[in-house]
C-alpha cells in the first residue's frame, strides 16, 4: 500500500468522503487562485550551530560517495516532520499527537505541544510556529523555550485516506498540501487532492494547484525560489503485466492539474497514461509504490556542495513489504521537457519520512520506523 503509514493506521476509523466545509479565523470561502508561488520563502534563518557532542557512526545507514551517516537524535516515537526553529533547536513532530524539541546526540526529546492530530507539517515565521494536522492547522508561539498563545489557524479541512501534509512559508502565506480523501473519487470538496495557500491570520485560503492526489512533501528550490512537491500516486491501479504508477516529483505552478483522479505517470514508459489533457508533466518520475514522502534541497552548503541545486526525497516504502522504497534517492533536475535523474542516495532505514538541510552542512533524514533522526554529512578531510 502506498500511503504513509501514520495515514493507514487511521484509514479504518475513516468512513466515506468528508465534504466539509474550511473554517478558518476569517472567511471560510475560498477566493481565486492566488499568485504564482515564487520569490522569498520568509523562513527564518536558525542562530549559527553551536559544537555539539560528537555523534555516534550509523553503521547499518549506506551512503554514496563517500558520505557518513550518524545518529543525530534517538528515542523519538515515530518522526513526522522537521524544522529548526528561531533558536537553534530542531523541532520534530511525532505520530500520533506531539511536537519536541532536540538537540543533536540527544536520546530524550524535550516535549514542545501535545494533543496534536497526526501532524505532518512545520513551518516558523519569527517566533511562530505553524502545525498542519488532520483537518487543521494550529500555531503557537516560542516563549523562552515554552510555547504559548495556541491557537487554530484553519480548521474543518476535508480528509479521509489522506489528509493535511507539509507546509512552507512563500511570499508571507502558509503554502500546504491537502490529499485527497480517497484513492480515487470525486471530491465533494475542491480542498482536497490539492495545494493550498493562506494567509498566516487563517484568511484568504485559497487554491494553488490541483489533481494531486496526496502531495505530502513540500520544499521550495533556494537556489530560483521555485516550489516543489512530491505526490503519491494510486493505489489499486495496475497488475503485473500492466504497469503501475510512479510517484513523482512536481513543480507547483498556479493553476497547475496534474492529472489525478484520470490521467497517472506510468512507471514503464515514463509518460503520462490516460485523460491527460492539460496535466502538467512531472518534473521527476519515482520508484512506484514507495510513498515519496519529505522533500529536501540541497545547498552550496550542504554536504560540501558536492550536491547544491539536487533534491532529496524520502522514500517511506510499503507498509507490509520491503519491495519498494525504504530509501532516501537524490533527484538531479533537468529543465522543462527534459528528463531528471533519479539515483539511491541513501538505504537501510526502516520508514524513511523527512528530510532536511542541517545549518552545520549535514541532511537530516528522520525514520518513522525507528524514532530515529539521522544527520549525513561530507567527511572531515
């Protein structure tokens, strides 16, 4: 099965397509699509990386190039989403319902939040501090190291088989993914298989992108400011004799459709299969049935520059077999038209989710399966 697992585990408990209505702290109707997402990302820039302890190796990690891997932090239940915050401290969600904070070689996560709902995403503006979850998002706000003023920011979002995912901050709005609430339907509510964007205050939401069936991982590109995401594709689609659907790796462009619930990227031939009249071609084709998942890019710092401009995505894999995915793979971007590179970059985790570029150089990778925070990095010369 190609969701990710902190979906699957609730999909029994889910009945029928949820046609809800977006309630937010301003108007609760959508308005036309908003800009194009592009320009500065207001993300903040964490404090510089104070020396830590040294970490130790991540033996059963392999790398290409060269790489080391090691255990950046332990003792975490199920990691969901990374992102350092205005103090220099990684937040973490944790599945099903809390948000920490850690430092590196820590063993004991410092709880942040609790009573969250399956959170998948985190974005900081300042000292703000947005989750997105099943159905909502909230914020709260850094004090000290304690967080306080939390507060629901969108609420009654639609969700089913899928829900509320990563979220990125462009241009002053939240900018996130909503998946759709079924493998394939169509939706009562045009919130869902879609990208969305709002205002911070909760207003103004609106429809970025739509026909993307769960765009879980979101990061935008630093070296052009253009956003990227990654998109699950079907589940019962496809036999042995026929080829299943990729995963793949898409740019979000406004007023995109990229084909779901009709048209889908076929593994084989690498093209896009039935009614695929207007769809944007993906940017990238990935491994079918292995849940791409967190979404990275790579800067001239990152990793020794060795890899600037590529991005990284997490292969969370099959929920009951080890066939697909379990990967992290790089993605080396061509231009329009043109076919991107995708290679293993990184194998030997469990459940593989997030992924993120570390101040001190390293790529963070988080593994839903262990509780575990990996850190690769370039090696000391």
């Amino acid at each position: 099965m190609r969701c990710c697992a902190v979906i699957l585990l609730l999909a029994a408990g889910l009945a029928g397509c949820n046609g809800s209505t977006a309630t937010s702290s301003g108007p609760s109707t959508p308005q036309p699509p908003a800009p194009p997402p592009s320009g500065s990302t207001s993300q903040p820039q964490p404090p510089a990386p104070q020396p830590g302890p040294p970490l130790h190796r991540a033996r059963r990690i392999h790398v290409t190039g060269g790489l080391v891997a090691e255990l950046y932090a332990t003792g975490l239940g199920h990691p969901t989403a990374m992102a350092f915050g205005p103090d220099g401290r990684l937040y973490v969600t944790e599945d099903p319902d809390r948000l920490v904070a850690v430092r590196p070689g820590s063993g004991h996560p410092a709880p942040f939040v609790s009573g969250l709902r399956v959170p998948l995403g985190l974005a900081w503006i300042g000292r703000t501090l947005y989750i997105s979850e099943q159905g909502r998002m909230e914020s709260v706000r850094l004090s000290g190291r304690a967080a306080v003023g939390r507060r629901t920011v969108l609420s009654n979002l639609p969700y089913g088989r899928h829900q509320q995912d990563n979220v990125v901050v462009m241009n002053g709005r939240l900018v996130f993914g909503s998946g759709s609430t079924c493998d394939v339907c169509s939706e009562r509510s045009r919130l869902s298989a879609a990208i969305l964007s709002v205002r911070p205050d909760g207003r103004d939401l609106r429809v970025v992108a739509r026909g993307a069936r769960n765009p879980f991982g979101l990061a935008v590109d630093p070296a052009n400011g253009l956003l990227y995401a990654t998109v699950n594709g079907q589940d019962e689609l496809g036999t042995p004799s026929n080829p299943q659907p990729a995963e793949m790796l898409v740019r979000v462009r406004d007023g995109a459709w990229y084909g779901w619930p009709t048209c889908w990227p076929n593994a084989r031939s690498l093209a896009m299969t039935g009614s695929c009249a207007g769809v944007d071609s993906p940017a990238a084709f990935l491994e079918p049935h292995s849940s791409a998942d967190g979404l990275a890019f790579a800067t001239a710092a990152t990793l020794a520059g060795r890899y600037a401009g590529d991005a990284f995505v997490a292969e969370w894999g099959e929920y009951l077999s080890d066939v697909h995915g379990r990967v992290v793979v790089r993605v080396q971007l061509a231009p329009d038209g043109a076919q991107s590179r995708v290679s293993v970059f990184a194998r030997g985790f469990d459940h593989p989710i997030a992924v993120l570029a570390d101040p001190a150089g390293g790529l963070l990778v988080a593994d839903w399966g262990r509780g575990t925070i990996y850190r690769i990095r370039a090696p000391v010369s």
